[in-house]
C-alpha cells in the first residue's frame, strides 16, 4: 500500500509539471476531446435555459482548459430570459464575467472538474477533480494519440456521480475510501 501511495504521488507530481507546461499549440485532437465534452454535458455557461433549469454546465478558460461543474438558472434583463450560471451565490455575476470575455475561475464552494493537456513525450489530456479550497486531485490521464474520447467521457461521467453521490461533510479520498469497503 505504502508504495502503491508513492508511486501515485510521483504520477500526480509528473503530471501537475507537465499540465503547467502546457501545450504550445492546440491540436485538432485536443479541441476535438474539449468539444465532445462540451457537446456531452450539452449547456454551456451563459447559455439560456428554462427558469426552473438545474444541471451540469461546461465553461472554457483562457488557458485552453475546460471546467464543469453544477449550474442553474439565473433570470437576466428585464424579459424573463434566464441564462446558465455557476451554482453558486454570486452565479448571476459569472454569466455577466464570462459574456464580457473575463476569465472565471469556480469559487471553493462547488466540486467541479478541470480538463486540460500537458506535454512530456507525448500531449497527454488530464482529468482534475477541484473540491473545495484543497489542490486539485488527478483522476484520469491518458495520452491523447490515439484518441481516449470514450475514456475521458466514462471518467467524466464517473467524477460527476462522484459529486452528486458524495455527502458534503467528507472529502472525496473519504469517499472513495468508504466505496471500497
């Protein structure tokens, strides 16, 4: 266990280095995985939606990554028209941030998940589980030739049950700990 602990501990190092390098060009296969994800997850944030909606939103971010997480309505302007925000308090002001070109960041307060790409030898996808205020958690890293879209999109349907599964006052290495038994 102690070593099987080590070695997950030296990947997740390898691949937090290689996400921070980036990649210096996005290729077709990589905006192809970002898209399907988006197209999967199917509401985007600032984009309308019924009054009453609740569910999952994708957003990207200037640095090539993609975020989702839980979203809602929120009313905006004076005709009834609501648009998908952040599942937060402030998620009203995300939709405002993001339409003028901010780059919004998820506060603590929701779990969401981060995917973005790094290089070492090859261009690697990586799947990162936010909660709360802790560092970002690896959870699925693949290369990206040949393409692993089936993969990526079982683990993010996978960390997306994880969100909703997981009572709030245990953190999600808890959580997973307790699955196992």
């Amino acid at each position: 266990m102690f070593h099987f602990k080590l070695l997950e501990l030296e990947s997740e190092l390898i691949a937090k280095e290689d996400a921070a390098r980036g990649v210096t060009e996005m290729t077709a296969e990589c905006i192809f995985l970002l898209e399907s994800i988006e197209s999967e997850v199917g509401v985007s944030l600032a984009h309308r939606v019924p009054d009453k909606w609740r569910g999952w939103l994708t957003f990207r971010r200037k640095n090539d990554c993609l975020l989702v997480c839980r979203g809602r309505a929120f009313s905006v302007g004076m005709f009834g028209k609501c648009k998908a925000g952040l599942d937060v308090t402030g998620g009203a002001d995300t939709i405002a941030d993001y339409e003028r070109g901010f780059d919004v960041t998820p506060p603590a307060d929701p779990d969401h998940l981060l995917i973005n790409f790094g290089t070492g030898e090859k261009t690697r996808i990586f799947l990162w589980y936010g909660e709360g205020i802790a560092a970002y958690k690896l959870i699925f890293e693949m290369p990206v030739d040949p393409s692993p879209e089936q993969e990526l999109q079982a683990a993010v349907v996978e960390a997306c049950g994880w969100i909703l599964k997981r009572p709030k006052h245990v953190t999600l290495a808890d959580y997973l700990k307790e699955q196992v038994r």
